[in-house]
C-alpha cells in the first residue's frame, strides 16, 4: 500500500469539520480500519465513501454509533444476499 493511498484522518477531521471524539466512535466501534503510521492516523482512500456515509447518517439524521453499526451489518448483509441471488439466478439462467 503506497502513501498515495492514504488520507490524513487530520485532514478528513479538518476537510468535514469533525470532532476527534467522533472519529475514536468509529474506531471503537471498528466501522473503519485506521493506519497508524509515524504515530498519525490514517485512512485508506477506499474507505472514504464509508467515512462520509457514516458522517452523513450521524450529522444529517441524527443517529448514533449502535444504529450506525447496526445499519452497516445489515446493508453488508443485503449486499452478500444479492450476489448469491445474482449467483442463483446465473445458475437458473444456465437450465432455462
């Protein structure tokens, strides 16, 4: 993984006026892998869109680290039930 592919957790703190509390929450709660390098925190930049909807549902909607870990498991959940539907359907399609 080369450092291009980081992102400061400072800048993102920064960039989306942040509270550090708030990125420990996530952190606690284990909803985004942080790099700590060099004693800085940092974020892969394939993690970002899951920081932001994560910044989205606690700052827009209001809801909390237990309701956004829940949210998370169930959409990880959705996401691996609809590709063994497009894995079923793919079979199906094979006897048709």
């Amino acid at each position: 993984m080369s450092d291009k592919e980081l992102i400061s957790v400072q800048k993102v703190i920064i960039h989306h006026n942040l509270d550090e509390q708030f990125i420990e929450s996530i952190e606690s709660f284990q909803l985004i892998e942080f790099i700590v390098k060099d004693s800085n925190k940092y974020l892969h930049t394939e993690q970002l869109p899951i920081l932001e909807k994560i910044i989205r549902l606690h700052y827009d909607l209001e809801v909390n680290m237990q309701g956004i870990d829940v949210i998370n498991n169930m959409l990880d959940r959705m996401d691996s039930m609809h590709k063994t539907i497009q894995q079923l359907e793919n079979k199906l399609k094979l006897y048709e």
